[in-house]
C-alpha cells in the first residue's frame, strides 16, 4: 500500500467518524432526491410538504432502473441488474420498494420523523466464486427509525437506523449529507455522501468466515467486531420533462472500511466497491 493509499483511506475512515457521530447533534437525517422520487434519506419528500395538514396529498411515481453494481458487497466483478422503482406517499404515510414502508409521526417545515420498516436483502453464495463454501445470508425483515432535517434550502442531513429480525441479524446506522442545485432549467444535480456503521452480528453474517466456512472455502477464521462499515459519495443529475417523467444518470463510490474491509473475503475482492445507472420515472 502507497503513502498516497494510506492518506486517503485515513481521511476517509476519519471523516466518516466524524459525520456518523456528529449529524445527530445537528438533528438528523435524510434529504430529498434530485428527481423527486425521494431515496431512503427523505422517505416522504420534503419536511415543509409533510407538515401540511388538511386532504390527502398522494403522490405516485412508477418506474425502472438499470443499475451496474458487485455481484456482493466486496466484489471484485460487476453485473447489469433492473430495478423497480415504485413509490407512493402522502402527509402521513410512504411505501417504496427502494426505502420500505414508513410514517411521519413527526411531521414540521424543516424536519420529519418516524418508524420504518424495511427488508434487507441476503447473499447467494453463487453470485460468485469467491462466495463458494460460504452458504448463502438470508434475507429478513428490518425494523428501526428515521430523522430528517432540511436546515438549508440546499442542505439536508439524516439518519436511518434499523434492526434485523428473524434470519437478518444486527444493527445498522446510516447518516447521510445531501446538496441539491438546480444547473438549467428542469435540470438538477446532487450530491450525497454517507457512511454507515454495523454491529458485530451484522458484520459477522456478511463478513465473518467461522470455522465451518473456513473448512468449506479455504478461507482463514474471521470473527469481525463492530465499526463504520463504509463511506460513500454519490453524484446524480436528474432532468424532468413533459411535466411527469424524470430521467436520471448516478454513480456511487463505495469504501469499505474498518472490519468489513479487514475480511478475508474482501481482501481477495475489493474494498472500493463502484455502482453507477440510469432511471426513468412516472410521476404523478
């Protein structure tokens, strides 16, 4: 590993400390997506619409996505994949098949609040012959909470937390900063970067080699602890046109860090983990 390596990954590490444990004495989480189709950081767009009372205002908005990802988190080797994108939310209430099912208790012009519900999806040990002798991780049900505040008509910052149940073990924390700017007309950019954070049981599903597995897939014992799991950065354009369809253009940067990076899984895979897409959305 160069110096230039070093430096980096430390400023990473450091940073992601530093916002995972600082946006909730801001007051926390999530802001609203480019395209206004809303990701896990605003679940039910933006705290001023949700403070609204009176009738219903329902939202819909149905589409697709093609996404480039790692065939696991840790990967090496990529695949296309399609992904739904449906969402529906009013005042009170959201279901998406990107964020789960959610409500507003708390609900003020800059700050929104509330319980989630969510599924995290497993990990097929034949995604990938680094995987063979692993097993497959099942997927399950998570359950948790999240906290969004717009402090700056540009600037929204958040957090989401959610426990696993059933077969999905741990606990995840994940905070996030978003920028919004409109460039021309109907075009807008954002940029979002975050971080996560996972309990030992939750690295120990995806990241841990026990000694079974280590027989099965040569692997070396690993038995990792809890920490930030990785940082991210992520820029997108979404252009909006005909007044109800958005498409949009993504890349996601990915650094695995602390135990998940220390894992002999990712160590014969990568630690820099690369996501990019295209979507087109109905909205209604």
């Amino acid at each position: 590993m160069n110096l230039f390596t070093s430096f980096r990954n430390g400023c990473l590490t450091t940073a992601a400390a530093l916002f995972l444990f600082a946006a909730p004495a801001l007051a926390q989480e999530e802001t609203p997506p480019a395209n206004g189709q809303n990701n896990a950081a605003y679940p039910t767009g933006s705290p001023a619409e949700n403070a609204e009372g009176g009738a219903l205002r329902h939202h819909i908005s149905i589409g697709a996505a093609g996404v480039v990802k790692p065939d696991f988190e840790g990967a090496d080797s990529y695949r296309v994949r399609p992904f739904p994108l449906v969402t529906y939310h009013n005042q009170y209430f959201f279901i998406s098949t990107t964020r789960g099912a959610g409500v507003n208790v708390l609900r003020t012009p800059t700050m929104t609040a509330g319980p989630l519900v969510s599924y995290r999806f497993g990990r097929d040990e034949n995604n990938s012959h680094l995987l063979r002798g692993l097993g497959d991780v099942d997927g399950g049900m998570e359950v948790g909470g999240f906290f969004n505040w717009q402090f700056h008509p540009r600037f929204g910052t958040g957090i989401r937390a959610l426990h696993g149940t059933g077969n999905a073990e741990g606990f995840t924390a994940d905070a996030n900063l978003t920028y919004n700017q409109p460039l021309v007309t109907d075009l807008n950019f954002m940029l979002r970067t975050g971080a996560q954070f996972a309990s030992e049981d939750y690295n120990e599903q995806f990241f841990g080699i026990t000694e079974r597995q280590s027989r099965h897939s040569g692997y070396d014992e690993y038995s990792p602890g809890s920490g930030i799991k990785h940082v991210s950065v992520s820029p997108m354009l979404n252009y909006r046109f005909f007044d109800n369809y958005t498409a949009g253009v993504f890349y996601e940067y990915k650094r695995l860090t602390g135990p998940a990076a220390d894992s002999p899984i990712v160590e014969r895979g990568d630690a820099n983990q690369h996501s990019s897409g295209v979507s087109l959305t109905w909205s209604y």
